[in-house]
C-alpha cells in the first residue's frame, strides 16, 4: 500500500502525483493544511477520488468552508478541521490547545493508515 503525505506547497505535488502516474495503484493520500483555494488541485483532488484524510485549521488562510464541503462531497474523504487553527496548525497563544490539536490530528492519522486498532 503507497500512502502519499504533503504538506502545504506539497499538497500541488500530491495533486499533480495522483493524476499523472497511475503506476501508483490507488493510493491513500494525507493532505495537511492543503491549499484548498487552488482550483487546480481542487480538480485533481476530485478527479482522482483516492482515500484521503485531509487536515487543516479555520484560521489557515487557505481554509475555505465551501471549498472544502465541496472536496469532501467529490472524494468522499474524512477530514479534521481544528477550529482556531492557523496553517503551522497552532492555536495563537494557547500552547495547551495546539498541543492537544496536534494529539486529534495524530490520532485521526492513526486510525486514518492503521484503523485504529493498533
């Protein structure tokens, strides 16, 4: 099993990985803090429609609500959306709180490429 992870910038990567290489047999793909806004990667992301987990904050600049329900309707996959969270996916201020949204986004991962029953 080939699970692609990016990060940011690296979300186009993915984008541009799971659409022009088919070599790479249906991939699972984590996107963090994916640039959503980008209508190209919009378009691979739903024109691929690999397994996906997707993570990111409502304070990132890239978070758009409507961009987002709209990638979840077209792929059908899981997100984690951490309120307050800016794209380094920190909570301003609040070291307990960001702390405790990194443990949701490992334990979402987790459960994401093992099932949860690790």
């Amino acid at each position: 099993q080939v699970t692609l992870i990016g990060k940011s910038i690296g979300t186009l990567a993915l984008g541009h990985l799971i659409t022009s290489h088919p070599e790479l047999m249906e991939p699972r793909c984590i996107w963090l803090t994916p640039l959503v806004r980008n209508d190209q990667l919009r378009a691979q992301i739903s024109e691929a429609k690999v397994r996906s987990l997707f993570v990111i904050g409502t304070l990132d600049p890239h978070y758009d609500q409507a961009k987002v329900a709209e990638i979840g309707e077209a792929t059908g996959g899981e997100w984690i959306v951490i309120e307050g969270a800016d794209h380094s996916m920190e909570i301003e201020e609040n070291v307990m709180e960001s702390i405790q949204a990194l443990h949701r986004i490992m334990v979402g991962m987790e459960k994401f490429l093992f099932g949860g029953g690790r």
